[in-house]
C-alpha cells in the first residue's frame, strides 16, 4: 500500500530538518566563547564588554523563551522555526562584520530573541508529525541529540575558524544558519494537525500548573550548573592547575562531547525508569552531586578532574532531556507542547544569566572550590525535588 509508507518518511523528514535546524543554531552561540580571546586582542572589547555580551544573550534569550513559548503553540512553527533560524544567522553575520560595540550588544540580544524561537516549534513539529507514544518518545529523544551535536560541531567549528580571526568564526555560522532556514522553509512539511488549532490554548494553564511551578527550581540549578561548567571550565583549569590555554584545549573539547553523549545514554536511562522523566533528572541529579563530591574536600589529579567534570556534563545534558525534550510532550494533548517548553527553557537561562555573575563574585572572593560546593547543594536539593514531582505525578 503506498499510503503507509509516506507517514514514516514524513516524520524521519521532519525530525531530520529539525534537527538540522537546532544542531546548526549552536554554531551561532557558542562561537562567542571561543571568539572573546579574539575580540580583545583584536581590540573590539575589553574584558567587562566580552562578559556583558553573553548576559545579554542570556537574558533576552530567557525573555524570548518565556514570552514566546505561548505563541510558539499558535503560530506556523515551521514559519517560527525557518524564522528564528535565519534572523539568528543575519544578526551573526553582522556581527562578524565586526561593527561598534554599542551595535554589537544589539546583535547579539536579536541573535537571543532570534534563536529563542526555535525550540518549541521543533519540538512541536517534532512531536505532531509521530504516531503513538512510544513513536513520539523515540522522536523527540532523537531530537534532544542535536543540541549535544550542535554543541560539538560549534566549538570544533570554532576553534577551526579562529585561526582566520575573530571575523569568521561569526560569519561562516551565519552563512549556515541561513542556508539551514532556506533548507526548513523549501522542505519541511507541517503536519496538518498543526497548521491550526481549532481552540487557542489556555495559557494560564501552565502558570497554574503545579507540576511546571515545582519544575522551575530544579531547571534553573541545572541551568547554572550546565552553562557555567561551560564558561568557567578553562579558567578552573589553568588557576586550579596552574597550567596555561593550550594545555587545556583538550579537556575544553571534551565538555561537548560529554553532553552530546548524555543525549545519546538519556534514552536506556529513561528505559530503565520505567519511561518516567522525574525519576530520570533525580538520578542524573544525584550522579551529578557525586561526580562533585571529590572536590568539596581536596583538588583531584587534572585527569580525574577533567573525567568528573565530564560525568557533570552528561548529566546535566540528560537532565536538559528530561525537562525540555520529555517533559514538555506530556502536554500535546492541551496543545502547551511549545509553553511548557518555553517556561522550563525560560527557567534554565534565568538560571544560567544571574548564576554567572553571581559565580564571578563568589570565584572572586572564595574561589573555585566554593562554585563547586554551591553546584554540588544545587544539585542535592534539585534531586529531592524531583523526587516530590515525580511522587506528586502518580498521584495526578
């Protein structure tokens, strides 16, 4: 019958694309990272501009999630996701044209309200395109792996263009991010189920939710752990070890390999509790405090140092699955898939904007071990929270 072979090469087409889209987005936002030693060499900003550009992105990206997980279950979200894709890709091409710094801040907020539009169309999408539960968990897990991907190929990428200068590793991002948007409004296909929704979703359904509310601690402690492992990591490398940037390139590579892989083991985890999304973020909680328990009292040899950081970088990633990939697929039926996505991306860089300048005072004043002691309570205190979801859950 050939009517039952076109729905499965409709969804592997839309799970490709959206992958696609997301995995290439992060070309154009960790690049900043690996661009800032540039930027000041080449006299573009100094060290308080570097640090204030990725707040701003931050914040204004916490704001897009927030404010627009709502219309992310109204609107087209191929329209939303082709968009955001390559208003995201301009803003870094402009960028990469080097401008005033006044101008820069203002490219890099657009590029966070941009690529805050992304997520939950694609997941949407995603989810809307599968049949049956176990086909749209299979899906939207297989989705979650393109942020580990995107995280991977944007470092690598970058690493490789800042041998050109600072200029490039913006513009060749941008360059991709539109080719990508072109790719997504040629050939995806939004299911008919979303081109429209009969009956506007009650937002105030998520803020009343209890479930959500209890989520949002939890989401911004993995928040802060997640994204400031990332920014901290070289520098807690080369003052704990007293070693210098090149020594440590390895291990700086080593972190997106580490979330890309907590993508792939999320799956056999959430298998083996039972399909329950709470009870997986409570034992990567709890793994993840672990990983942290060796450096409460002491500062392990560099290798074993770089191993635990690894297993905080897998589990964050398999706690980032659970919240912004599972959870939010539990609402496809109130059509809140894209809101609940939203709040919970919303609470995670909330999280990350206000803990990294709080963390640059506490590193500052009480050093490194005292960020660690404050990731491994965050950590303790989000599993127990979980573990209240999840009894509350069953009782739902």
């Amino acid at each position: 019958m050939p009517g039952a072979k076109a729905e499965p090469y409709h969804i592997n087409s839309t799970l490709a694309l959206c992958f696609l889209a997301y995995s290439t987005v992060y070309m154009g936002r960790l690049n900043l990272s690996v661009a800032i030693p540039l930027l000041q060499e080449e006299n573009v900003v100094d060290t308080a501009a570097a640090g204030l550009l990725s707040s701003v992105f931050f914040f204004v990206y916490a704001f897009g999630r927030g404010a627009g997980g709502s219309i992310g279950d109204r609107a087209s979200p191929k329209l939303l996701l082709a968009g955001g894709l390559f208003g995201a890709g301009v803003a870094n091409l402009l960028f990469g044209c080097l401008p005033p710094v006044w101008l820069l801040f203002l490219l890099w907020g657009f590029n966070g309200l941009f690529q805050s539009t992304l997520w939950g169309p694609a997941l949407r999408l995603t989810a809307g395109s599968a049949e049956g539960e176990a086909e749209r968990s299979c899906a939207v897990m297989s989705l979650s792996c393109s942020v580990g991907a995107g995280n991977l190929l944007a470092i690598g990428m970058s690493f490789f263009l800042s041998r050109y200068g600072a200029g490039p590793v913006f513009l060749v991002p941008g360059i991709l991010m539109c080719l990508a948007a072109v790719a997504v409004a040629l050939f995806l296909r939004t299911p008919a189920n979303l081109s429209a929704s009969k009956e506007p979703p009650k937002i105030t359904a998520v803020l009343h939710d209890r479930c959500v509310l209890s989520m949002i601690f939890p989401a911004m402690a993995h928040g802060a752990v997640k994204d400031n492992l990332s920014l901290w990591l070289p520098i807690l490398f080369i003052e704990m070890y007293q070693t210098d940037l090149t020594s440590v390139w390895f291990y700086i590579l080593l972190m997106p390999a580490a979330t890309l892989l907590g993508r792939i083991l999320f799956p056999p985890l959430y298998k083996a509790c039972r399909g329950n999304e709470f009870a997986a973020a409570c034992v990567s909680f709890i793994v993840c405090a672990a990983a942290l328990v060796p450096f409460l009292s002491g500062t392990p040899p560099m290798a074993l140092a770089a191993v635990l950081f690894a297993a905080v970088s897998v589990t964050a990633s398999m706690v980032n699955a659970s919240f912004l990939s599972v959870y939010p697929v539990r609402y496809q039926e109130q059509n809140l898939v894209s809101s609940v996505a939203g709040m919970m991306d919303c609470a995670t860089y909330i999280g990350s904007a206000v803990s990294s300048a709080a963390f640059g005072a506490v590193i500052a004043l009480f050093g490194f071990r005292t960020m660690l002691i404050i990731w491994f309570a965050l950590s303790v205190l989000s599993a127990a929270t979980m573990r209240y979801v999840q009894r509350q859950a069953a009782l739902l």
